[in-house]
C-alpha cells in the first residue's frame, strides 16, 4: 500500500538538552520536515512511504536522502539542483520556558523546485500490484514559493485525477509568505481537492472565510463549500508546561463527531512532529481500518508517544502505539 508525500526537508539545528541559544558550544543535527515526517511515521507503520522534494546537490541534500532511506522512506523521484539547505534552529522549552523556532530557508534548493519538475503522473498512477492509495500535503509548501505552489496544485489535481485521496494539513505560517501571494490567494484551490484535512474553527475563518460557532458546524460549513471532503480533523492540547501537556483528537464525517481519548504526556522529549505523527497515525487506521473511531484512537495514540522520541519523526510501531492505546502507559520495561 503506497503513500506519496510532497515538501521540504530541512536541517534541524538545536543546543544540547535544554540549553539555550546563548549557552550552546555546539548545535546537534536533525533532518524535519512536516510532510517528511509523515511518511517517515507511515513507513515504521509498514506502509510503503515515498517522498518528493528537491534537494541541494551537495553532502548535505545527500545525507538528508540518506536520512530518509534509513528509515525506510523511498527516495527515488527526489530531485537535486541549485540552491541551499532549509535550516531550522530549535530551542527546547523546559518549564514555564516555552521551545522556540527561527527559521532560515530562503531561496532553499526545493524553493526553486517548478511544476516541469515532477512527474506526478508516473508517481501518482503506481503500480497494478502496488497501487497508491493517499496523497498527503501542507499549508508550509504552498508558503515557499510560487513554484512550490504550482508543482502542489498539479500533483493534487493529478490525484484527484486517479480517485486518490488527499490530505491536506492547512497550517498556516504568515512569516513565510513572501513572493507575493498570499493564503487566501492559494490555498482554497489546493484545499479543493482534499478528501481530509487538518485544521482549527479559526484557521477555517481566516483561510476560507469560513466562520462558525463551533468546530463542527465550521467544518460541516467547508464541506459544503468543498464538495470533495469527507473527513476533517484537529486536535485540542492543554500545555500545563513547556515538558507537560494533555493531548486529544477528534475527526467529523459529516455526521458524526469522533473524539479520542486524553494523554497526559509528562516529561515530553521532543514535542516536535507529534501533529504529524498524529496525521500519519490517522492516515494509517483510515487506510486500515473500517472504523472512524478507531482511526482517530490510532492517531492520537500515535502522536502521544512521539512525545517521548527525539528529534523529527515518529519512529514508534504499532504494536507499540497500540500497546498505549489500550491504555498502558506503565513504561515498563520489555524484555
């Protein structure tokens, strides 16, 4: 069963432990990016997991495929050419001391990727015996660059297309639209052809101009206005600190609401990428199971043990993520 993702990947710079910025000698490294995430997560799942993104043709975009293929993602349609790496410097919170992010990623190798540069048809349409089966984008890639956008809108159309579903996280970061489009220029015509998406009653209003009273009536409202959705989906934190936070997750349909269970994660290694381990999570039981319900316990269940791993990804199995779903959440040592 193969999952096809689209987006950057960076180079993740952070001091050691907690330190800050001003204390850091050193800066470990780490390769992220939200979509990559996910198809990093879906492939610990045992799914086949491929990756489309451009990188700079040098030691650091090959280490970063490298990155990719050690954990079991296909590398295969990544394009190289001119530019830099994408850098993200990250400063983990502990406390009341919030995490902080600075991005640096302009004018980055997949910045300049252009809608010529992929074949989505050949990567879309598979295999007879090993069909895909989800596409999956975010609101960051469209952000990036005119380029970025185009080559988006051709592979969600080109889904739509071959009667692949789509997923779309419509995050929204206002610091990187540049190039002079802005959100609501773009991304209604991308979210057009999603069969999921991820998002907030307030992202919701200030995309699509979307503004209801309560999550669901919201989303039975963007349903309405995009047809192709069938399923939306969010999730609610509670940060009592920066190394404890409570996390749940719902998913509609269109008639029902379907809440997940609460996790208390307390200490938390590594809140990044726990949204994405929570997508992929639900892209897995959506793909797997016959059951809504179950879908969004895998994915929330997913994205409360990423908590507990290092850096970008959700490396966690799923007998391990099931294994906490059922409720154990002793830690006690496997042997």
């Amino acid at each position: 069963m193969k999952v096809i993702t689209f987006g950057e990947v960076m180079l993740r710079l952070s001091p050691p432990g907690v330190e800050r910025f001003t204390q850091a000698n050193a800066l470990t490294m780490h390769f992220g990016g939200t979509e990559a995430n996910v198809a990093i997560s879906l492939a610990q799942l045992g799914l086949d997991a491929v990756h489309v993104t451009r990188f700079p043709d040098n030691a650091l975009g090959q280490s970063a495929a490298g990155y990719l293929r050690q954990y079991g993602v296909d590398t295969r349609h990544i394009s190289y050419g001119n530019g830099r790496m994408g850098l993200y410097f990250l400063e983990t919170g502990a406390g009341s001391r919030a995490s902080q992010i600075i991005y640096d990623r302009a004018d980055s190798a997949f910045a300049r990727i252009q809608a010529a540069d992929v074949d989505w048809e050949t990567i879309l349409t598979g295999t007879p015996d090993n069909p895909v089966r989800w596409f999956h984008w975010t609101g960051i890639t469209p952000a990036l660059s005119q380029g970025a956008a185009d080559c988006l809108l051709a592979g969600i159309q080109t889904a739509n297309r071959l009667d692949i579903p789509v997923s779309g996280d419509v995050v929204y970061r206002s610091n990187l639209w540049q190039y002079g489009k802005t959100p609501t220029d773009v991304m209604p015509a991308l979210t057009e052809g999603c069969t999921l998406v991820l998002g907030s009653k307030s992202l919701f209003a200030d995309l699509y101009g979307v503004e209801r009273s309560s999550f669901q009536a919201a989303a039975q409202a963007l349903m309405t206005k995009f047809p192709r959705i069938k399923y939306i989906t969010d999730t609610k934190r509670t940060s009592i600190s920066a190394s404890h936070n409570r996390l749940s997750a719902k998913l509609f349909n269109g008639q029902t609401m379907y809440k997940s269970r609460s996790y208390t994660m307390n200490p938390i290694v590594d809140r990044i990428g726990t949204g994405d381990a929570y997508l992929a999570g639900l892209i897995y039981g959506l793909l797997m199971f016959n059951d809504p319900q179950r879908a969004v316990e895998f994915g929330a269940a997913a994205s409360a043990l990423k908590h507990t791993i290092a850096g970008d990804a959700n490396v966690a199995t799923v007998a391990e993520i099931e294994t906490l779903e059922r409720g154990d959440m002793s830690g006690k040592l496997r042997r």
